[in-house]
C-alpha cells in the first residue's frame, strides 16, 4: 500500500514538472518544452497520480493531497535555478555561445 502512495505522489510531482517546464518563463531549463505536449503530459501524469492516490485514501484526501503536492512544486521550482551551477551567470552563458 505504501508503494501506491508513493507512486501516486511521485506522478503527482512529475506533472508539476511538466507543467513548469513546458511555461515560457521557466528558467530551469536552457529551453521549454513544447507547451501543448507538456500541458498534456502533465495533466495525464496528474490523472495517473490521482488515481493511484484514490486507491490508498478517500477521494477528498487524494484530491487535496495532489493539489498540495503540485502547489508545493510550483512554489518550490523557481529556486531551483539559483542552486544550478550557472545560474545568473550570463557573462559565461555567452562565452560557451561564443566559441
């Protein structure tokens, strides 16, 4: 059972992923993914996650577990960029541009 929450909880965490990754503004990765493939990657994941979820728990619980887990990435990704090795590094952004 505790593998089904995970499960759950961990497809519930790839579709905030997706959903951020596939955002023009993201700043994780040097480009975004294609918007409607990730928007719908992501909500697919988030079904898939939900899903498992509704089998270890009620359906309130499970809805309101994966709606906490996706507000919580959301918050959360943004910062993800300063811990990156070249973050705000433009200067060395253009060098390896450059030659």
């Amino acid at each position: 059972m505790a593998g089904i929450l995970f499960a759950g909880g961990l497809l519930c965490a790839l579709s905030a992923l997706l959903f951020y990754a596939g955002g023009r503004n993201q700043r994780l990765l040097d480009r975004a993914l294609d918007g409607k493939i990730a928007l719908g990657a992501g909500f697919m994941t988030l079904i898939a996650g939900t899903a498992l979820l509704l089998r270890h728990m009620g359906s309130a619980s499970a809805i309101f577990t994966a709606a906490t887990i996706l507000m919580t990435l959301f918050s959360l990704l943004p910062f993800l960029v300063l811990i990156r090795p070249d973050a705000g590094d433009t200067k060395a952004k253009g060098a390896r541009r450059n030659g």
